[in-house]
C-alpha cells in the first residue's frame, strides 16, 4: 500500500473554483449515472481499452466518479494488481465507495478524496493513469503544471489515457450551444473544451496517439501517451 500521510488524505480545497466542482458533483451524485452515465460509458470505456490495463499492474484514476471505472479497471489488473483513485467529490467518494465494496473489489481499490492537483504520490509510482471528463474541468492555468506532476507519478515506459471534450474536429450547433451554455453557467456546465493531445505533448509525453470522436453532436478526444525517460 502506498504511503499517503494523513494530512494530504483530507486535505481542503484551496480556490473558490475548486469548492463549485466539490459542491456540484457532491449535488448530482445521487444522479449522476442516469444523467451523464450512459452517455459516457462508450467513451469512457473507449478509453480503457486505450489504457490497456494489464494484470499485476498499479493503475490510478482520477476523477472516478460513481466508481464504474475502477471495477472494469480492478478486473484487468487482477489479485497481484492494484487500483489508487482519487476524486474531489466527498458524495461520489461514498458512491464509488460503496460499488467497489459490492463487485468484491475492496482489497485491491483504494479511494481518496482530495483535491488533484495534490498527487501525493511518489515518482514512477504507477503503469498507467486513467482520467475521463476530468482535465477540462481544471482552470487552464493549471493544466499544464498538473499534466508535468502526472508524467511524474507514472514509472518510464507508462502510459496515460485521458478522454475530454475536445475543441478539435467538426463543432456544429451542439458544440455551439454547449459552449454558449459553459459561459453562461459555468459552476453547472463545468467542463470547457481543450486540445487535450497538444496538452499532453506541451507537458512532455511522447508517441501521443489522438483520436478525435462525438457524442451528441460534442467533440471528445481519447488521447493515449507513453512516458519514455
């Protein structure tokens, strides 16, 4: 088990932003699976197998929501593997929590809930790192540092797999309209298009693969990168 001090495990939110993401997740996480699960869980799970999750690895997930990926990923990486999450939701904590303990998974998931940015972990800690609807929910100052502290915590020769709205591809009047609506309630439509591959490169991660999809008329990049040295 990685050693993760105490103080780090709870530590609070410091920017009102971050506090909105909290407090907004907090409120939907009763509904998130039948608002936003079905649409995503093609991409999410698009993703994964980008991620390729093999067993006896360590794998972190940030962002983990209601907890469905951390099953898919536990099963991958079997007894000798383990799964680390962390997400900024005490409510989707709980939820996950809870999902985790009914698929038999408990002994090899362990779930934090902190703010991101943190990454507590020590360098070349984990095979891959998996986040998805999670890095354009971030303020664009940050991406970048936060990018370079994930290459950190992934051992050389691992990779990241990260699915995001992409401001790439075809934007038709969904794409409009959603911008439109991130504008106007930012604090409920919280997730800002990015050129997540170009982000990933800028931070320093090699052989970007870059797939550019849609949902709902939305552009969505799965973007895979490998950590070389």
């Amino acid at each position: 088990m990685l050693n993760i001090s105490e103080s780090l495990r709870e530590k609070p939110m410091n920017s009102p932003a971050k506090d909105h993401v909290a407090n907004n997740y907090d409120r939907m996480g009763k509904w998130y699976d039948v608002i936003a699960g079905g649409s995503e869980k093609q991409l999410r799970r698009a993703g994964l197998c980008q991620l390729n999750a093999m067993p006896g690895e360590t794998i972190l997930e940030i962002g983990f929501g209601t907890g469905q990926s951390l099953v898919e990923i536990a099963e991958a990486v079997g007894n000798n593997g383990k799964v680390y999450g962390i997400d900024i939701s005490r409510r989707m904590l709980e939820i996950a929590k809870q999902r985790v303990a009914s698929a038999g998974y408990g002994g090899r998931i362990e779930l934090q809930c902190m703010d991101a940015s943190i990454l507590p972990y020590a360098e070349g800690t984990f095979n891959a790192l998996f986040m998805s609807f999670v890095l354009e929910v971030f303020e664009p100052s940050e991406i970048g540092l936060f990018l370079q502290n994930c290459r950190k915590v992934i051992k050389t020769d691992g990779r990241i797999c990260i699915v995001a709205m992409s401001s790439e591809g075809k934007h038709g009047i969904m794409m409009k309209l959603y911008k439109w609506a991130h504008a106007r309630f930012p604090n409920t439509v919280d997730c800002r298009p990015i050129d997540a591959g170009e982000l990933m490169r800028a931070a320093g991660f090699d052989q970007v693969e870059d797939i550019v999809t849609s949902f709902w008329g939305l552009s969505v990049e799965i973007v895979r990168s490998v950590k070389r040295g």
